[in-house]
C-alpha cells in the first residue's frame, strides 16, 4: 500500500490525530527548534543528543503516549543513540530561558496560522489584543533527589508565570522560576521587558501592585486588574454612578489616582456588586483600568475581566488532558522543561482547536465538544501511525505557508466526527452523608451491603 493511502486511512478513521501531527510538524521543525536553541543557549551544549530529539521525545510523555521519560526512551534509544544517564543529565541542564524562547517563537507562528482560519478568532475587546496574566505552581514530585529522601515535605520543583492569547487561546509567553517558593510578583520585571504598547493585561488582584501598574502604563500598555486592597496608594475622585447591569451583577464606575514614587496615573475604578458572593464571601470586587471610556465601557470592562477563567481552564487542560507534571522529575530545570513541552503541545492542540471552531461553529466546540476524549483518542492512534506513516509524508507541512496549512487544516477539520467525543455536563454534587467507623472490624463485604439492600425493598 502507497503511503499516501496509508494516511488517507486515518484520515478516514481518525483525523484528528493527523490535525496533531501536522500542526507539531509545523510548528515545532527540528532544524527550527535547534536553531533556537544555539541562540538562546548560555552555558548547555549539544554533542551527540540534539535538543529537538530532546523536545520530541518529551512530547511524546505530554501528550501522554508515552507514561514516562524512561518508557519514551525504550521506545526511541536506537534513534537517541545514548545512555538514559545522558538524556537525564540533558534534560535536567535545560535552561529556562530556552523554554520561554521557544514557546514564545511557536506561538507566534500558531498566531499567524489561526489568524488565517475565518471566525476563529475571539473578540474581547473590540479593536484590542487582549490577555490573561496568572501563575501557576508546579506539584511536589517524589522523593528521587538524595537530599529530598531525608524529609516529608513535598518538593516544588518549580513555578511559572503565564501569559494567555485571549482571542487565539494561545499561551504566547512562559516567566519559569526555578524557586518553587517565590512570591509570583517577583516575575513580574522580567515579563514587564516583554510587554508591548497596546497589550491589554487581565489579571487578578495577586498582580495589582502599584510598580507593575505603572510599568504597564508607561510601555503603553493597559490593564484591567482587580484591586488589591493593601498594595495600593491612591485618591478616589468624583461620585460613584450606575453604569448598568451584567450577567453577574451591577456596574458602577468612580475616578481614582494612583500614586507611586512621585507619580500619578489616573484611571477608572469599576464596581461590580455581585448577585452571588464568591467563594471567599465577597460582595464586590473592584477593578482598575486605565483605558478610556472610548476604548471600553465599564460594562465592557467587567465582561472582559469576567472571562479571565479561561486561563484557569487552560491550565486544567495542561493538567488533566495533557501531562504537564512529571513527579519524577526532581530536578527544577528538568520539571520547568516539561511543563514547556506541555505548554507547546496545549498550543498545538490550539491551532486544532482553531480550525474545529472555524469549520463547526465557536458554540459547538464550546458546548459539545471533550478535550479529554478528543486527546484520548489522538494518544491512543498516534504510535500506530508514527510506525505506519512513513516520515516523507508530514515534509509537505513542514513549508506550508499559513494560509495554506490552515486551508489544509479546516478541511481535515470538517472530516471530524463531533459525536465520537460528546462533553457530559455534569450535574450538581451530591452532598456526602455523615460516615461511621466500625469498633472492631474495619472492613465490610460490599455483597452482604447489597443484600441488605434487596432485603428492604418492598
């Protein structure tokens, strides 16, 4: 069989996994990804085991086809043609810088190829680039480190500052911080260098500090953060008037001038007085923003600070859909890496996503479609057709331009049967009933528990 047609089946069967495949062919070119890593590189080296082998097969164990860095390794030694000590000893020196370098360049040309999908794009605010700012902490791995044998506390390997595209759902930019225990505005200078005029910064109230604020204003970038209420000096100024009404609550909206280092920057304070308390039993919350009423409303504003949840989804999908923590990982370098590596196939996944969104409809993949079965699925095909598909067969991807690699895509794209992968709205929690511990015996027979229960049946 030709192996055109060999594709062409799954294709058929699955063409989802081949959406995969391509899209990680494009975006993540081996001669690419080593030339980023000998600009970005510092003190690591590549001899014998180069960084795109290194990239690929850590993919593979986030994109969980493979359960472990070592389970990746046997299946690919022969082609690595190294030691398992190397490969960790290389995994574990790869410098953060080069992670935030790679995902940075990818996801600029993720951006180009989504940008080329019709309807693929979200608006937020209209006119503006809008994106999500939140940090996330790396979980405890195991005990493996010598002088981690010696304690009960749980490791942190790590943490990391992200930055989400809103209108694209691309992670565009990575701050790792190899100290589990740092504040996350520690890594706000550093991600302050990377800020553009025009960028439009949501986050929560944990980024609101007055040196970032006027860090954001002074680049040329504005914000909507809600407000700290110890981190800030400032003066309230005019009445507080009714804006109107959103989905969670109603607006108000009152001058304020902030005030840091001799400075003042005068932007908006927007109220929204909830309907339903959060979970930390707050009625209000408060939101500062330092765009004009021309750019965005008050009501614009709360709507648009009401969506930051979408970052917190995307780092659920890292977690629950992709494999983003390795727990053997001990080593900070090596666990920074492969949360990387996870960060570039959630962006793969979000080009797919893209032409999924562009060829069915936004409401239909919100509302129907389950990136968990949809992963399941393309992990469970994706070994069998590495080993059938010959390599010679994703190299005409490899070169597309965007607008071609998107056609491509959205016509994979419709081949797509939404109802292999339905999502299950789940319905609301049982509560959990008063338990009872045994005096003497610990353990009970599920049957007997049964039988108990034909028994009372009328």
């Amino acid at each position: 069989m030709l192996p055109t047609a060999i594709l062409d089946r799954f294709v058929e069967r699955c063409p989802a996994v081949v959406m995969i495949r391509a899209t990680l062919e494009r975006l993540l070119r081996p001669e690419r990804l080593d030339q980023i890593f000998e600009q970005a590189r510092q003190r690591q080296y590549c001899k014998q085991l180069l960084f795109s082998q290194v990239v690929a097969l850590m993919m593979s164990v986030a994109t969980r086809t493979h359960k472990s860095v070592h389970a990746a390794y046997q299946a690919g030694k022969e082609s690595l043609g190294v030691s398992p000590a190397a490969l960790y000893d290389k995994i574990n020196h790869i410098e953060p810088q080069t992670n935030s370098i790679v995902i940075r360049q990818t996801a600029a040309d993720a951006a180009k190829i989504i940008d080329s999908m019709q309807a693929a794009k979200k608006e937020i605010l209209p006119g503006l680039e809008v994106f999500y700012l939140d940090g996330n902490h790396l979980a405890a791995t195991e005990h493996r480190l010598a002088e981690l044998r010696v304690t009960r506390e749980g490791p942190l390997p790590g943490q990391s500052l992200a930055l989400l595209d809103a209108q694209r759902e691309l992670i565009v930019d990575l701050v790792p911080c190899e100290d589990g225990h740092a504040q996350e505005r520690s890594l706000l200078p550093e991600l302050l260098e990377r800020i553009v005029a025009m960028m439009v910064i949501i986050a929560d109230r944990n980024f609101c500090t007055s040196k970032f604020l006027f860090g954001l204003a002074a680049r040329g970038a504005f914000f909507v953060i809600r407000q700290h209420a110890s981190t800030l000096h400032f003066r309230l100024r005019g009445r507080r008037r009714r804006i109107g009404k959103v989905e969670t609550g109603i607006v108000y909206e009152q001058g304020m001038e902030l005030h840091f280092e001799g400075k003042t920057l005068s932007v908006r304070r927007i109220t929204l007085w909830l309907y339903a308390p959060t979970e930390s039993g707050d009625k209000e919350i408060n939101i500062i923003t330092n765009l004009s009423r021309k750019q965005a409303t008050a009501l614009q504003a709360a709507e648009a600070y009401g969506t930051r949840w979408t970052v917190e989804h995307a780092f659920q999908t890292l977690t629950d859909v992709l494999c983003c923590e390795v727990k053997t990982l001990g080593y900070p370098q090596a666990a920074l890496f492969a949360f990387s590596t996870a960060v570039l196939a959630y962006n793969a996944y979000a080009v797919v996503k893209a032409a999924l969104r562009a060829t069915h409809g936004r409401a239909v993949i919100e509302e129907n479609l389950s990136e968990y079965h949809l992963m399941t699925d393309v992990a469970v095909t994706y070994v069998g057709m590495d080993i059938a598909v010959p390599d010679a067969c994703w190299d005409s991807y490899q070169e597309m331009p965007p607008e071609a690699f998107a056609n491509a895509l959205t016509k994979l794209a419709g081949q797509v049967k939404l109802s292999r992968y339905p999502k299950k709205k789940r319905g609301p929690k049982k509560p959990r009933p008063t338990r009872k511990s045994a005096k003497q015996n610990h353990h009970i027979a599920t049957s007997r528990v049964l039988a108990k229960r034909r028994e009372k049946r009328p």
